[in-house]
C-alpha cells in the first residue's frame, strides 16, 4: 500500500463526517446530523462527486456517500470539511449491508452513478441494479422514494431496464443520451470524475429514474441458496 494511502486511511478515522463499519448506526442519522432533513444516498460513491454537488445544491438536506474504499473516500471528506458541509458524511461499509446502518424508510433517495457494470454474465448479481440488491434498497428507502442510475454502459443500462420491468418497478424517466437533450436537467448535469472521463472517450451518457413497487417478487430460493449473500453482495461497490 502507498504512503499516502496508509496517511489518508489513518487520517479518515479522525474525520468527523466519515463512519467506518458503524455499530448501532440504523435509525440515528438525525442524530448524526443534528436535524431531521431528508437523506440521500450515493451508492459507491468514490471520490463523492455527486455527493458534494446535490449537498451544495441542498443546504436542506442530508447526503452520504457509500463505499468500501477508504482511500477514496478521503478526498470527498477533506472537501466537505473544507467547505463547512454540514450536511455531507461518508459510511465506508460494503453497499449489500445498508439494512444494518439505516433504519426502514430512513432513505429518501438513492444514486448510482458510474458503477461497475460486471459485464461477465457470471457476475451479473453484483451489479447495483440486480434484484439481490433492489431487496436491500426496499428495506431503507421511503415508500416511493427514487433510485437514479447514471451510467455510460450499454449493457448496464439494458439490464436495468430489464430488471425495472421485470420486478414490477415503476419507471418514472428514461433518457438514453443525456447530452443529446436540448438542455441536459440540473441533477444531471453534475459531471463526475468518470463521467468526465466517459464524455472524453465520446461515450454516450444514460440515466434512469425508478421507483420499487409495494412488494418486490422473492428472489429464487435456489440462487439465494447457491450463491448466498455474502458473496453477492460483497465488494460490488466497485467503479469502473
């Protein structure tokens, strides 16, 4: 590991806006946050690019970025405490185990922007818009609350239209070359370090808008059985 790597994860434990494996954490992100305001979540996070920017666009809200990286998640914590960002804080945690840090309906909103699509169809349970995961949403979202998924992969894209329509999910916006609008919406023209990349490569830049329905079907009991969980869900908060 690199020096500054080893300085960075030393310095993020001292960090007051950066939770790492929290204990008893569901149900006291207000307490956290010294308000009851809405909270956001940004799955998979890195640098919290999308984080930092709807926090500064929403003083009146609260937003988290998520991810298992902590070296990454350093340089979007030193911003928010540069800044005076009051209402930014990072939880380093694997995204499959959100139920243990956020209480039923403690989520208002979910983003994911730019994560690993898994394309080999053998790691297609990790991706962040599979079934597996969508259970785990349910169980921390609001009723009705939105999942954006913002990505440059086709593939990914596709496949979470599949699931979306699949699960019963309500699809509330579908925009398959964001920069080919007249005028590309506020909430997405936030350019993320790879989506600025993407963008320089002449990728096409997709995004989705959805919601969960009341009740999502069960998912296979044979593949729950065969893969288990943990291994689904572990390390899937990975970017590209």
């Amino acid at each position: 590991m690199g020096h500054n790597k080893l300085i960075r994860f030393e310095e993020i434990l001292h960090f007051p806006n950066v939770l790492i494996y929290p204990e008893q954490q569901a149900g006291r992100w207000a307490e956290h946050f010294g308000n009851n305001h809405p909270v956001t979540l940004e799955l998979a996070c890195g640098k919290g690019d999308y984080t930092l920017a709807l926090a500064r666009r929403f003083p009146e809200e609260n937003f988290i970025g998520v991810d298992i990286k902590g070296n990454r998640i350093w340089k979007g914590a030193r911003t928010a405490l540069d800044e005076g960002l009051r209402n930014v804080a990072f939880l380093r945690t694997q995204i499959g185990q959100l139920p243990a840090y956020f209480a039923p309906g403690e989520v208002k909103e979910i983003w994911i922007t730019f994560p690993d699509p898994f394309l080999r169809k053998s790691k297609a349970k990790k991706r962040l818009t599979h079934p597996v995961f969508l259970h785990r949403y349910q169980q921390v979202l609001t009723p009705g609350g939105m999942i954006h998924l913002k990505t440059d992969s086709p593939e990914l894209y596709a496949f979470t239209r599949e699931v979306i329509s699949e699960n019963g999910c309500i699809l509330a916006e579908d925009i398959p070359d964001v920069y080919a609008l007249p005028a590309v919406p506020p909430l997405l023209d936030i350019r993320t370090f790879y989506e600025s990349m993407h963008l320089a490569a002449g990728r096409t830049i997709r995004y989705l808008r959805f919601s969960l329905p009341d009740r999502l079907p069960p998912l296979p009991v044979k593949k729950q059985h065969e893969h288990g969980d943990a291994e689904i869900l572990q390390d899937a908060d990975k970017k590209q």
